[in-house]
C-alpha cells in the first residue's frame, strides 16, 4: 500500500524545512483538486527551487512564495 500525502509530508518535512529560504510544508490541491505537497519559500529563491523535488514518493510538489513566517 502506497503512503498517505500525510505520510510522505510528515517523512520529508524535517529535511526540507532545513533547505534555506524553506519556511513551511504543507498540503493543497492543484487546479484539478488532487492532492499536492506545497513547499513554502521566504523570498524568490532561485538556487533553492532548482534544488527542490518536483515530485515525493509520487506525489507532486508545487513551491510558493509565502514570505517570512513568523509565529503568534
């Protein structure tokens, strides 16, 4: 049986969120409602996108530019 979105989210997290200009990971769906994992950038980071998977362990990644976070 294949992972859960979830599953794959929670095994890659640590290592992405340690990839610089990474703020967040999470989960969305494309345009077509399926299920995507979205990584979260603090700026325009070309380096860092190139570096990034387009897919993990099927599921595909779509990177967003969401600014700093900061935690309330």
């Amino acid at each position: 049986m294949s992972p859960s979105i979830q599953e794959v989210k929670e095994k890659h997290a640590a290592r992405l969120l340690a990839t610089e200009g990474v703020v967040s990971v999470g989960i969305g769906q494309d345009p077509d409602g399926k299920s995507v994992i979205i990584i979260g950038l603090d700026a325009p980071r070309p380096q860092t996108q190139k570096k990034l998977p387009k897919e993990l362990d099927s599921y595909p990644v779509r990177v967003e530019i969401i600014g700093p976070v900061k935690a309330q």
